[in-house]
C-alpha cells in the first residue's frame, strides 16, 4: 500500500511538473512570437510622397517659356528702321555758279547745291533767287521767276551735288528809264523750303525796277547733278 501510494505520488508530481514545464515552453513560444512579429512590422511611413531620386537617375525638367531677353546672345536682334534724311537746309549745303550759256539775250547758268553737312539731306523744287547791291545787301528788283514745273525730291548723299539752272537777262536790252540799271554784288539764294539765305556772289547789273517787260531773273526746278 506504501509503495502504491508513493508511485502514486512520484506521478502525481511528474505530472504536475509536466504541465508546468508546458506552460512555461508556452509562454516562451507566445513571447517569441510576440518578439519575432514586432520586429518584423514594417515601420510606419509617412503619407507625402518622396521627392528624392534614385542615384543616376534625374527628375523630370518642368517645362519653361523660351527666353526672349535682349541679353541672350543667341537672340535674333531686333529690327531697326532707318531714319529718313531730313531737307537741306541752309547749313547744310555749299553754293556755287556753273560755267554758263547765252540764248538770245539770256543767259543760263547753273546754281550748284553741294551737300557738306556729313550725312544725307534731302532737296526738292525752286530755290529763291534775288539780285543785290551793297553791303547791307539789300535786294534788287523782282526775285526770279519760276519756270516749268516742280521736280521730284533729291537725296544727296554728302559731297552730292544739285543744281537749278537760272536765266540772266541782259537788262542793257532794256529802256534804262523803265530799267534804272543798278550794280549788284550777287544773289541771294533760298533753298528750297528754308527761311535762312545764302549768299552768291556774281557781280553785274540788275534792274531796280519792276515795270519791265518779262523777268531780269528766271529759275527753274532743282534737278541731280552738278549739270
């Protein structure tokens, strides 16, 4: 009955013992587990998206409006409209008298406008023309009269020359009680549209008068070259 009991007893503890010894292999299991799961989660990530690139790799470009700054070299430049020549003024020309031609009691010379101002200028009709005398170079008779018609616009480019042909009458074919024969010194000239005169000298005589039949002076339209 002893022995039986105490069998009894040794299996009675060998089972006990066995259960614990489970429980705690259980619990070691269920910590592994726990350990190898939390290890093993993936860690959280963040919701905005990552802008950084991969080496070797670059980002996209973002699309640009093609610079039209003056400052690129490659830049066509922009197109530039010339300055047109302005009218020959009286400053801007020299005068001078060509060798001329006698027709019937008139004689014709050529009065020459050479463009001296450095850069183009522009001329175009009748230059006024005028006889006079003295040193306050006051005029002498009627300023010349205009024949034929106006011409078209000249560029003279600097150092070009003009010229108007002007007709001198012979004023000894004239009455000298209707002409009043009077010395001149020159003529004064007028460029076209230009308030400011010149002075050409060409000494003779003029008529004072103006009751004389036709024009002691007569000019015409200014035309290219030096005739």
């Amino acid at each position: 009955m002893t022995d039986i009991r105490i069998n009894g007893s040794r299996k009675a503890w060998a089972a006990a013992g066995a259960a614990v010894l489970a429980l705690v292999l259980s619990g070691c299991g269920e910590e592994t587990r726990s350990a190898a799961e939390t290890t093993s989660a993936p860690a959280p990530t963040s919701t905005a998206e990552s802008t950084t690139t991969s080496p070797g790799t670059s980002a996209p470009a973002s699309p640009t409006t093609p610079s039209t700054s003056a400052n690129d070299p490659g830049a066509a430049p922009a197109p530039q409209q010339e300055a047109q020549p302005g009218l020959c003024t009286a400053g801007d020309v020299e005068l001078s008298l060509g060798r001329g031609e006698g027709t019937a009691g008139t004689r014709y010379r050529p009065l020459q406008f050479t463009n001296v101002s450095g850069a183009p200028c522009v001329i175009q009709g009748f230059p006024g023309v005028s006889y006079v005398a003295g040193d306050d170079g006051h005029q002498v008779g009627p300023a010349a009269y205009r024949t034929g018609s106006e011409g078209a616009s000249i560029t003279l480019a600097n150092g070009q020359t003009a010229h108007a042909d002007v007709g001198f009458v012979q004023v000894h074919n004239y009455d000298p009680a209707q002409c009043k024969p009077t010395p001149v010194r020159g003529l004064r000239i007028y460029p076209p549209q230009e308030t400011e005169s010149l002075f050409v000298e060409a000494p003779g005589t003029g008529c004072a008068s103006a009751d004389i039949p036709g024009h002691q002076l007569t000019v015409a339209t200014i035309e290219p070259g030096p005739a």
